[in-house]
C-alpha cells in the first residue's frame, strides 16, 4: 500500500479530535484539549483544501465554483440537524436510559440519563466520518488524485516563484 500524504496524514491524526472528545467528555479537561486541537488543525486543513480549489480552477470561474461549493457544503448543515434531532430524541436518549436498550452497552462510557444518548450518537456519527475519511484511501484512484495533485503543485508553484522574480527584476 502506497504512503499516506503528508496533509492526510496531519487530517487523519487530528481524527474530528473536537467531535471525538465532545461526546466523551464530562469534565473540562476533555473539551479545552479538543477545543485546542481543533483550533489548531482547522486552519491547516482549510487551507490545504483552499490551495486545491485555487490551483485547480480556473481564475475567470473561480466565483462560480467557490460560490456552489460554500452552498453545497453549508446546505449540509440543516439537513443533518433535521436528521440527528428526531434521532437524538427518539432513538439515543431513550435508549440510555437508566433501563434503556443500550444503556448497558455504552453505559459504562457515556453514563445514563439526560444528554448521555446525544453523546453517544456524537460520538459514533464523529467515527463514521473518521471510518470513511480512512477508508477512502483504500480507493486507488483517489491515492492517485492526491499523487497528480502534488506533481501539478509543485511544477505550479515553481512557475508561479520564476513569473514573480521575473517581474520584480
């Protein structure tokens, strides 16, 4: 199996490190390290997937594209809270009741009561999108998109250093 990219290497080790802790914390300890971290992470994450938008797109459509992009990702956003809240409520909060279904399971981790079974489907949404953020490197084509990404990168950003020296001198 082929190395991992460096950027995905820095994306996989902060692992939703936010999301993760959030669902098990009960302290403030777990939430200011996750709060740290994702503070940390975030901007080196965005800014890795700005700098592949900008090198891919052309500059006279680079309105357009990032204008659909901000919708497509933000249009998410209330679609998933009109998921997880039914679910939250009918389904994870009753189950981690004191007598509920999974209450023995998790109960141990997550506690039982109020706000256990929305820690609970936190956390295991957060590891679903960690399970596929890791499990799409097992698709060769997209080990190869982040290969041709840094050839292209690299000859990019070395011609784009020559143009400006060559306009400064």
């Amino acid at each position: 199996m082929d190395s991992l990219h460096p950027r995905a290497t820095v994306w996989c080790s902060s692992l939703r490190t936010q999301q993760d802790r959030d669902g098990l914390g009960t302290s403030a300890i777990p939430w200011m390290t996750a709060g740290f971290s994702m503070a940390f992470f975030a901007p080196l994450l965005g800014n890795s997937n700005q700098a592949i938008w900008l090198s891919k797109v052309e500059p006279d459509v680079q309105g357009r594209v990032f204008a659909s992009r901000f919708l497509i990702a933000r249009i998410t956003s209330p679609i998933g809270l009109a998921i997880a809240a039914p679910l939250a409520d009918e389904v994870f909060e009753p189950a981690m009741q004191p007598n509920g279904m999974l209450a023995n399971v998790f109960g141990g981790i997550f506690g039982t009561g109020e706000g256990a079974g929305m820690a609970l489907q936190y956390t295991l949404f957060s590891l679903c999108g960690v399970a596929i953020r890791l499990g799409s490197y097992a698709f060769p084509v997209l080990r190869g998109r982040l290969k041709s990404f840094n050839r292209y990168a690299s000859r990019l950003a070395i011609s784009r250093i020559i143009a400006i020296v060559d306009e400064r001198f």
